[in-house]
C-alpha cells in the first residue's frame, strides 16, 4: 500500500514537471509584462552555434521563467505574502513609506551615481549651453525645466533604516543649476518652487510622475518666465479660474502600485483641465490625426493611469492652433512633458513634442533645423539629470 502510494505521488510530480511546461508553451505568449513594465523574453531560435554554446538551453530556461503558467498568480502570491504577512519593506523594488508613499528602493549599485557623475553633469550642461547658443543663433530662446522625481521630493518618507540617496540628490541639484547659472544657461528649478508652497502636494503616492498640482506648477514657471522675458507676445499662464478642472471618477493605476499588483490601498484620482476659452486645435501623434488630449476610459469602474495625459509617450506629437501671430514651441522629454502638454499649447501657434527615446528619423539639433522653434524646452527629472542617453543625446548618437 506504501509502495503504490509512492508511486502515485512519483506520477502525480512527474505530471506537474512535464504538464506545466507543456502547457505554458501552448499558452499564447505575452510580449511585455505589465505589472513588471518590460519586455519577456522570446522563443529562443535554434542555430548551431547556440546549440553548442549552451546559450540556446540557457534563453529557454529564461523564456519558461518568463511564460511559466500562472506566472502572474504566483508573484501576486508571493507579493502578498511579503506585504501583508511579512511586512517587509523592500517588495519587488518598492518601498513602502511614511503616509502611504510608494517609492523605489536605492539599492547599493551606484547606479544613480554613475549616471550623475561630476563628469557627466559636467558633460550635459556643456552640451546644453552649445544648443542654447545654436537656437539662439537662429533668433530662438531656450529653457531648461528641471524636475524633482517623487522619490527626491519625498526623500523623508522613506523608513530610517533605508537610505534615500539625499546626499547625493543635494549634490545632483546644487551641481547642475550651479553650473548651468555659471553658463548662462536658462534654468527653471522646480524643486525650489514646490517647496515655496509646501502645503501643496505635487506627486502622486503611488506612481513615479507629478500629479496634476506639479504639472500645473511647472507649466505656469515655463510659461511665466516665456511671458516675463517679453520677447514674444503671448497671453500669461491660465489661472486655475480660468480653466474648467475636472477630477476623473476612475481609480486611479500607479506605476509604483502596479509592481506590487495594486495591492496598496490607495485613493487616488486624477484631475485633468481644459481652458474656458475654448482654443481650436489640430494634433497628429507620429504624423497621424488624433485630436484626443486625454485619453479617458468608457466608464468611471475602469481603471487608468498616468498614460491618461496625451495616451502616453509618443516619438513626436504636434498641435497647431494655426494662430501666426504666436510662436512656435518645441518641447523634448520624457513622460512628464506629457501632463504638460494640454496646458501649453494654447499659448503658441504650432507645439511641436519630442521624446529621444523613441525619435529616431533625426537628431535633435537637424529637428531644430528643420522647423527653426522660437521657444525650445527640456524638461527632465532629477535623477537623470545626468543621463547622456534617450532624452540627454542631442545629435542623434542613439539613433540606429
């Protein structure tokens, strides 16, 4: 009786060994994991020189990681018991913090130091001063928004027991603005603007960007210093009473809940405004019709995310009012020009939106020849501010 209770528990284990991955095979496989935000690895191609290697056993362990079936309820599983049974800080790269703020783990990799080396600030702010002269040469002007991260601006949420890289970030800020203003480089710090109204709260808890308050905030800096300079006759920035603010009903999907499957209890919601003077437009995102701002949901129970703001990244957006009498503004940056973008067009002619990340048909400074902007923008978070790649790479090295 033993023995044959053996074997049924032999047979049993060997049905899940061989059952799974069969199954997991048979499953459609998903291109990108949306709790993870990256790509999955692919069906590993057999060639000979893979074969011998050993790399083509090796991308198969990788794919069935990746793919294994149930994958999803397994790392929810898991995420639960390290949150809710454990109550460890660190859960897949999340911080739980004081009042609920959800923010990234700085592990000890150096990577943020490597990014935001003296070096390499150093290198940035050079290459931002030779493309303020380059746009002033062409009658334009320049400004660079500088935007601290959620995790920067909430450093002391974070638990005593976990480090915040504060030192560093107070190192990254005072370097940077303290060079850029030795150049006569034009810089709006937005980090000294929120904390003048520290009563306000500029960020999300659970999600990495601004919440509309810092999008606002930072539109109205940009369009302020452009109005204050008077170089160009454009109205002053919408005033709250003049725009039509609506707070959106749908629970709201932060990119810091979302890695720990939404299972942080969280409230909260997302305002969008348009203008009372309504302004006629046209948009093409990469060169196709689409006149949406906000990209909403069918009903209020779905849930959305930041990607609300202009449907996400897009390699080039451009919004005409068709009005000659304003200029011309180009803006270049990642996500967070995005909550920008509604509010800034209304005040020029054309508004034309890079990201580098994702442009690849030209560099930045043929781009700038190409349309002559009177008013270019960049906009970058602080932990980047070092960052030569994607949105730091102005004459098209990242370009394939």
């Amino acid at each position: 009786m033993k023995r044959f209770g053996k074997i049924i528990l032999i047979v049993m284990f060997l049905g899940v060994i061989f059952t799974i991955p069969m199954i997991t095979k048979l499953q459609k496989s998903q291109a990108i994991s949306q709790f993870e935000n990256r790509k999955l690895a692919e069906i590993p191609v057999l060639n000979k020189t893979s074969l011998l290697s050993g790399e083509y056993f090796n991308k198969w362990e990788t794919y069935m990681s990746d793919h294994i079936y149930g994958r999803n309820t397994w790392i929810k599983s898991y995420t639960f018991i390290n949150m809710v049974v454990l109550g460890k800080a660190n859960i897949n790269n999340i911080v739980i913090g004081r009042d609920g703020f959800l923010l990234p783990f700085f592990d000890y990799d150096n990577k943020y130091e490597a990014i935001n080396s003296e070096e390499n600030l150093s290198k940035m702010v050079d290459q931002l001063k030779e493309l303020q002269d380059k746009i002033m040469q062409l009658g334009g002007s320049f400004y660079f928004v500088g935007v601290p991260s959620q995790a920067s601006y909430h450093r002391t949420e974070y638990p005593k027991h976990l480090q915040n890289k504060s030192e560093l970030l107070n190192n990254i800020e005072r370097q940077i603005f303290d060079k850029l203003d030795q150049l006569d480089v034009a810089n709006i710090n937005m980090n000294d603007v929120f904390h003048k109204r520290p009563n306000i709260e500029y960020y999300y808890k659970t999600d990495h960007h601004y919440n509309f308050e810092g999008a606002y905030a930072t539109y109205y800096e940009i369009i302020q210093n452009i109005y204050q300079k008077g170089t160009y006759k454009i109205h002053p920035p919408l005033d709250k009473v003049d725009m039509d603010i609506v707070t959106l009903n749908n629970p709201f999907g932060g990119s810091r809940n979302r890695q720990i499957y939404y299972m942080h209890p969280a409230n909260e919601q997302i305002k969008i405004a348009y203008p009372k003077n309504k302004i006629p437009y046209e948009k093409f995102n990469n060169g196709k019709a689409d006149n949406k701002l906000y990209y909403l949901a069918e009903n209020e129970a779905a849930m959305i995310n930041y990607g609300v703001y202009m449907g996400g990244d897009w390699a080039e957006t451009v919004i005409r009012t068709n009005n000659n009498s304003l200029p011309n503004l180009l803006v270049f940056g990642d996500s967070f020009t995005n909550a920008l973008e509604p509010l800034l067009y209304t005040h020029f002619n054309e508004t034309r939106i890079l990201d580098l990340r994702h442009y690849n048909k030209m560099s930045l400074y043929e781009y700038i020849d190409e349309y002559k902007p009177d008013i270019v923008v960049m906009v970058r978070d602080d932990l980047n501010y070092g960052n030569l790649e994607g949105n730091g790479s102005f004459k098209g090295e990242n370009i394939k």
